[in-house]
C-alpha cells in the first residue's frame, strides 16, 4: 500500500500537498489533513487552496506539522519512492 507515500520529499519537508489526483489520495489527504485537493484542470479550486494557505497562517502550520509526522510516521524516502513506484505501475496495468 503506497498510502501515504505520496510526494513524500514534500511531506518530510513539511510541505503540505496541493493534490489533483482522482484516486485514493484525496481520502488519505483528507483524513491525514496533509494537503488540500482540486480535481484535475481545476486552476480556479487550485488557486483557492493556495490563496487559503497563504491567508490562513495557523491551518498552514497545522498541515505542514501533519504532513512532517505523516512523512515520519510512513518511513525513509526510499521506501516511500518504492512503494510509490509501485502504485504508478499498478495504475498503469490496469
């Protein structure tokens, strides 16, 4: 399971996830509170969220302090990339 792998260089830097990806991802995003998430094309939910970000200091901090203890709860960057490499090509297989 490449749960919560996803843009975890990101994650481990403690940046939250500006997400468009149709997938399971929105879920874990939205339950870890690691990011927002926008439907693909979507510039003007995009937009948004980063405008949301910027205004809303304190829901910024709050997301950059999950999204490090997500990355550090989920493991090192290697397995983290393998376990995404892995989801991408489970995706494409389908």
């Amino acid at each position: 399971d490449w749960s919560s792998d996803v843009c975890s260089s990101d994650l481990g830097a403690g940046l939250p996830i500006l997400n468009s990806l149709q997938s399971e991802v929105v879920k874990i995003i939205e339950k870890e509170e690691i990011g927002l998430n926008n439907k693909e094309g979507d510039a003007k939910t995009l937009a948004n969220n980063i405008e949301l970000f910027l205004k809303d200091k304190t829901m910024l901090q709050e997301y950059q302090e999950n999204a490090l203890t997500f990355a550090h709860r989920e493991g090192n960057a290697e397995i983290v990339y393998d376990k995404l490499i892995s989801f991408i090509e489970e995706i494409a297989n389908l």
